[in-house]
C-alpha cells in the first residue's frame, strides 16, 4: 500500500487550500492509498538559519519539529501539498518548509547522495500542488509553482501537475465553486493511481 501525505500550509483552518486537499485525500483514500494529513500549523519549526551545516551530512542541525516531518516526507510516496497564494507568492509557512528542506537539497545537489535510500524499492514518487488566490490575476500562480517544481525535484518526486483557483478569497469560499472538489477528488485518486 503506497503512503499519500498532504500538508496543509496555509494558517486558517478550515480554510479554502484544507478544504481542497481534504478532497484530494479522500480521492487518495478512495484510490487505495493510506493517507495521513500534516496541518503544518500544528508544527513548531524555525526557518532555515542559512548555517549550510546540511552541506557536509545532509541533516539539519536545528532539533524542533520539521524533523518529523523530514521522516514523513522521506517515507510519502505521494505529496499533495496545499498552500494558498500570499503576496503573489507562496504563503510564509510553505516557504519555511522549502526553506527548511534544503537539508535534501545538500544531499542531492551538494553531496550528490540519494534523497530516497530505499528508492529501488519505491522508484515512482510524485507530489502534486492544489493553490487558491484571491485576484483574478492570471500570473498568480506562476511563482509559487516554479518553486513547488523545484521542491518535489529535490523531494525525488515528479511534479505530477496542480489545481489552480483564482478569486476565492472568503474562508470556505471554494465551497461555490461549480467544480474544484470533484477536480481535485478525481486528481488525489489519479495521483495514487500512476
Ligand atoms: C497576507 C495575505 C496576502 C494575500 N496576497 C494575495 C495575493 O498576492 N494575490 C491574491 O490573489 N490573493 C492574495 N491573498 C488572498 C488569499 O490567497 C485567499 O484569501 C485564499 O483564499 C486564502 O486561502 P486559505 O483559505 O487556504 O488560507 C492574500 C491573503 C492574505 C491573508
């Protein structure tokens, strides 16, 4: 059975990016995977210090929370992760997150080891992006995906394409919206599928 986790990142529970990845969980679920939700403000974690300590063995000095969720990442055979568009970019807490990964960045790039040790076993990992914004702007998207791109690579992961939605704003918003919770069911059970 292949393990689907998503990470919820924006701080308002309940919010419009939770409430998509709770579909695409459940599409998950629905397609057999075993699925475990991260809401990553029930996380204490500091944003990277730039020490580059993670240069010379791949691991992250700072001892706080994000080293569970370094174990979960390491063990997920899908990501879904979910943030909402702040400040036409990712908002701050799914930034930290990158930020705080560059421990596999190091790994990949620095010391030029495998991210995933067991990747023979599991060689098809792939993480998918599920965004909202409030605007009508049609390039809202276009940095954050660029950068959630490059953090699956560095995940060991193939960017397996995202969900985009523009003008929803108000909390449970996407509630109204004629078809994101069946787009983004049916792409939670493809994603486990492949
Ligand atoms: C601090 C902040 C900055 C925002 N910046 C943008 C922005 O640059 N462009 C945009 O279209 N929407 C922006 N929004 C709107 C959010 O993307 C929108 O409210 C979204 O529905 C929030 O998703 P959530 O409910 O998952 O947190 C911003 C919201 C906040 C709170």
């Amino acid at each position: 059975m292949i393990t689907c986790i998503g990470i919820a990142c924006s701080p308002r529970r309940g919010g419009n990016t939770s409430l998509l990845l709770e579909q695409a969980l459940t599409g998950a679920a629905q397609g057999g995977a075993r699925t475990e939700l991260i809401t990553l403000s029930d996380y204490n974690f500091r944003p990277c210090q730039g020490c580059n300590a993670c240069s010379k063995d791949g691991e992250c000095i700072l001892k706080d929370d994000m080293q569970q969720i370094y174990q979960r990442l390491l063990a997920a055979d899908r990501l879904i992760l979910a943030a909402p568009i702040f400040s036409m970019h990712l908002n701050a807490q799914a930034k930290a997150l990158i930020d705080r990964s560059q421990r596999f960045w190091s790994t990949k790039f620095a010391l030029k080891r495998r991210v995933i040790q067991d990747a023979a076993s599991r060689p098809y990992r792939a993480g998918m992006f599920l965004s909202v914004c409030g605007t009508a702007f049609p390039d809202m998207f276009d940095c954050a995906t660029k950068v959630v791109r490059y953090y699956f690579n560095m995940l060991e992961m193939r960017y397996a394409g995202g969900h985009f939605y523009w003008q929803i704003d108000e909390k449970g918003a996407i509630r109204n919206h004629p078809t994101a919770f069946q787009e983004v069911l049916e792409a939670g059970l493809r994603l486990v599928s492949e």
